[in-house]
C-alpha cells in the first residue's frame, strides 16, 4: 500500500437502520440532504434539525438495498431514534440501533479507496462500505455485523493496511473540522454554524423539518457563530468548556474537543489543536484569541475549514 494509507477503529459513535418500503421518503422529511434521489451504495452527509433548524444529530446516510444505514462519529444516536419514532403514524419504517452488534473502521489517506477494496476482498459477503467525508474527501467507512471487534483490523494487518491509534485519529479529526454532537455542536446551534453547507444541506430539496429556518438564514447570508479549529502551540492544552476571549475580552466561544497535533501532520513539538463555536467577528482564519486555562490566559489562532 502507499505511504499515508491507514485504518482507525471507529466503533466510538451510534448505528441507527431503517427498514421498510417508506424509509427514503420518511428520513428525508426530516433531515438536510436529499435522501430520496441517493442511489444504492451511495452515501451523503446529513443533520437532523428540529422544527427551529436547531442540530439533532449529524450523520451520514448509506443506501442499501434494502435498508438504510445512520453512521454518527463519536456520539449516540439514541437520541435521534426517539425523535424520528415520535414521527412515525401510518409509515412503513423500522428503526433499529445497530451500535452494540456492529463494528466499525475508516479507511483513509493516499489511495485508500484501492486500500477498502483489499480488505473488503476477504470477507466480501459481509463488510459494508460507504464513502464519507470525516478526515479526508473520500474516506471509505467499512463495519461488519457481529460481535467480533477485531475483524475490520486484522483484515487490514493481512493486506499491509497498518492501524492507526485513537489518539492520532482524534487529532485528525480536529484538524479536518469534524465536530461530535454532545462535544463540540449540539440542540443550541443551528445547522449552518458548523459550515459544513456544501457537505451536508442542500438548498433544493423539498420541505423537511427545520428547513424555514434554515432557508431564512441561508437567503440572509450569515450566521452569528461559526465552528473553527484553535491553534496552541507553546506545550499548554486547553480543557474543554474553557472560555475563548476576544480583543475587547468579551467571551467568543468555549472550547470542545482537545487533542495534541498529530506528528504526521506537522506543527510545532508539543502544540495543541481543539475546536470551537465562536463568534462571527473572529472565525476568520489566522485571529489570535485567548484562551482562560487554569495558569492563565493564554493566546491561540483561529483555524479555518480547507478552500
């Protein structure tokens, strides 16, 4: 396999399927993406709003044959399955939490679509695929069915696929901008402060739960908040709900998932990366912020997503 191509483990977020002749129909009435045109074997990335556009979950949606299948990273979907049960009257849709009897890895990095299809080529009838967006463009998401935890890694092992850590897989994560609901987004925040429009919501579809909202802030052009990276080097680590401050000291945003920069990736010895929903006025990329730590206030720069 090529240099960069690695497998991590990513049992850590829910599993939801949905069965029965109105699932398409049913889940696009109630999530940002179009569900309806998604083609078997195809995958889309998606939130769940309520009636305010306010964020349910996010996930991503693989098309089955005769099924769909709800991938969260990091968080439960319990939630989720009660708010979209509240929903089904006369429907014909079964909704099940597949969390406990699956398992669950990325593939990403250089060639990692090439790197998927040699371990899929051993267990061909029973790996399932999507592509997703969560480090890279097109990593490829591989789980299993059944109890057996370290199939999808020692699949990866016999093709020369090596395992990366959770550590180095958090610090990825972080720097790609990929938020955990119940971490770093959550019911507070509207869809768009994540931006990840592009990605997740499209703007012709037709009505689903929360879209007035969304398409109100959409025909503004703005929202108040946004999620961003912080940058902090000098060897301190924020902690998580610690308060981000402006120029003129007025709190910004609190800080979310913490990591140390991934060494593959570059960056000073000893840095730290996190995430944060902070105000419009300074989500542009390269304004230094300060962050309130328990030694002092300390200064931090404001990451942007890819262009």
């Amino acid at each position: 396999m090529k240099p960069g191509v690695m497998l991590y483990d990513a049992s850590v977020g829910g599993r939801l399927i949905l069965r029965g002749e109105d699932r398409r129909s049913f889940l696009h009435n109630f999530c940002t993406n179009d569900v309806e045109s998604l083609v078997d074997d195809g995958a889309c990335e998606a939130f769940v709003t309520d009636m305010r556009g306010h964020v349910v979950s996010h996930v991503w949606i693989s098309a089955q044959s005769e099924e769909l299948w709800l991938h969260a990273v990091g968080a439960s979907l319990e939630t989720l399955r009660s708010h979209l049960e509240k929903y089904v009257i006369t429907e014909d849709v079964g909704i099940e939490d597949r969390t406990m009897s699956t398992s669950r890895a990325l593939v990403c990095g250089v060639d990692c679509e090439a790197a998927a299809d040699a371990i899929v080529a051993i267990s061909p009838d029973r790996i399932h695929r999507a592509t997703v967006g969560w480090v890279g463009d097109r990593d490829v998401l591989l789980w299993v069915e059944g109890e057996e935890d370290q199939e999808l890694p020692l699949a990866a092992v016999a093709v020369g696929v090596p395992v990366g850590s959770p550590e180095s897989f958090d610090a990825r994560r972080i720097a790609a901008l990929l938020p955990i609901v119940g971490q770093d987004i959550g019911p507070e925040n509207l869809a768009q402060e994540v931006d990840r429009d592009s990605l997740a919501i499209s703007f012709a579809k037709g009505c689903y739960l929360g879209q007035e909202t969304i398409a109100r802030v959409q025909s503004r052009g703005r929202v108040n908040r946004l999620l961003r990276g912080l940058e902090c080097d000098g060897g301190w680590w924020p902690e998580t709900g610690a308060v981000i401050r402006g120029e003129q000291e007025t709190e910004v945003g609190r800080v979310g998932s913490v990591a140390p920069r991934d060494a593959s990736e570059g960056g000073p010895a000893g840095s730290a990366i996190a995430l944060a929903v902070v105000r419009r006025e300074v989500a542009e990329p390269g304004t230094q912020v300060w962050v309130e730590t328990a030694s002092g206030t300390r200064p931090a720069r404001i990451v942007g997503p890819a262009v």
